[in-house]
C-alpha cells in the first residue's frame, strides 16, 4: 500500500503540484485534474474536498487499469499505459497499441507503445486505417507517464 501512495503522491505532483484549486488551460480541476465530464463520471463537482477528489482519481485509475489488465498482464509493464491513458484518454493509448501490433511491435510492451503514442501528432500514424480516435499530442502523454514512473521510483527509495 505504501508503494501505492508513492505512485499517487507522484501523480498528484505531477498533476497540481498538490493544490485542491489548481485548474488546466483545458479545464482539468483539482488535485488530480479530472476534466470535467470525467469528475462528473466518478462522483466529484468543484466544491468537492480533496479527500473526494482523490477517490475520484483513484476510481479513474482503477476503471483504466480494469479495461485493460487482460490485454497488458504484467503490473510494471501496464503502468505506463494507465498514466497515459489517464493523461490523454484510453482510446489514444489503444490506438498506439494498434499502431504497434501493426508494425510488428509488442503492444503490450510500454516502451513499444510510447513510441507509436508520442507519434499520434504525425498525420502518417494519426491518420492511419487502425487509428480509431485520431490526433493526439501524444508526446505529452509519454514525457507525463515517464515522469511520473521515475518520480515514483525515487519516491520508493526513500519510504525502504
């Protein structure tokens, strides 16, 4: 559990800096910068204390991890494709997992997947047939899911 509050507190980091006020340029809100439609989804208005918006965000976490867990089996591996997906949307982080299997690559390997995710900003990858949910600034979704994985590994070492 421990291990998790690390990962947590690093995404929150990377998300709000830790301020319950923060809000996007796109309209993200809070703690864990859940847009609006998505904060609706999982229980959470504006008014919502921080305790909420961080069950919110981990009940976003975890309808991520739960749509594709079969699909990525292995834990270490899958966390760079929930981060993404919860930076820029699941349906860019398929799409690039299409983009991969397609190219010969293992779409359940996060190092092959980001590869093709930050392309989606190439109207050769983005306009692809096996592209169902087009451009994506995809190399956003990679510098925040790497950043956030490092942080977390640092953040492991000092609670051993």
């Amino acid at each position: 559990m421990n291990f998790f509050r690390c990962l947590l507190a690093s995404l929150i980091y990377e998300e709000s800096r830790f301020n319950p006020e923060a809000e996007s340029w796109a309209g993200a809100k809070g703690l864990m910068q859940l847009m609006p439609r998505t904060a609706k989804r999982f229980g959470i208005s504006d008014s919502s204390s921080a305790k909420d918006q961080i069950f919110a965000g981990v009940k976003f976490i975890e309808w991520i991890n739960n749509q594709i867990k079969t699909t990525v089996p292995d834990s270490t591996e899958r966390l760079g494709f929930i981060l993404a997906a919860y930076n820029c949307g699941l349906g860019h982080v398929l799409d690039a997992m299409s983009l991969a299997e397609k190219y010969g690559k293992d779409k359940t390997k996060w190092e092959a997947v980001s590869y093709y995710l930050y392309r989606k900003s190439n109207p050769k990858y983005y306009n692809d047939k096996v592209v169902k949910y087009g451009y994506c600034r995809g190399q956003d979704a990679v510098y925040y899911a790497n950043n956030i994985m490092s942080r977390y590994e640092e953040y492991k070492k000092v609670i051993k």
